[in-house]
C-alpha cells in the first residue's frame, strides 16, 4: 500500500518541520515529494532525509539535504530512487506570509 503524506505550511518561522517516515524496505523503493509555495513574501526552504529510524522517539543524528532542492524559494519537485528512512521540509529563511504545501507519496511493496 503506497505511503500517502502532505503537510500544509504557514511558513511564519525559520523551523525543521516533523519527519516523514518511510518504508525503507519497499521493493521496489520509489519516493515522490512535491512544494507548493502560495502566499507573498519571500521563503526559502530544503527537503533533507536521513538514514536513521526517526520512530525511536531519538533525532535524527545524520541528516542530508536532497540536492535538487537545497536552497529553492519556489515550487519544486523530486524524488528518491534509492532507500532512505524519512524526509522532511525545512525552512531556511523567511520574509512576509508563504504557504507550502509538502506532498511525499511512497510506492513499492
């Protein structure tokens, strides 16, 4: 069953939003995420993942950034070919009122 998410956001504050968990498992692994950015003013956000299991209650030690949205301040979209166990939406930098919308579908059994 494909894992469904989307989170939407008041971007008001610079913040790590909660991670996404995933099933790392999943064969085959295949992960789409999408932002939506709405709203005025002027926002800058990254999408980061981690290996590490975000479902212990612990933070995630290791966290990196997706390489095609590491600094973007417009909608944008990508994907994970490969296993990682949670993704998330953070906000870098904010000025004025901005909605994102964060979208992740997983599919794979």
């Amino acid at each position: 069953m494909p894992i469904r998410h989307q989170r939407t956001i008041t971007a008001a504050v610079v913040s790590a939003y909660p991670w996404v968990p995933l099933n790392q498992y999943a064969v085959p692994f295949n992960v789409g995420f999408g932002i939506s950015k709405g709203g005025t003013g002027d926002t800058t956000f990254r999408v980061e993942h981690t290996f590490d299991n975000v479902l212990t209650g612990a933070s995630a030690g290791s966290v990196f950034t997706h390489i095609d949205v590491s600094a973007a301040t417009a909608s944008r979209d990508g994907n994970y070919a490969y296993p990682v166990a949670a993704v998330r939406l953070n906000v870098a930098s904010v000025s004025g009122a901005a909605t994102l919308v964060f979208s992740v579908l997983q599919t794979g059994y």
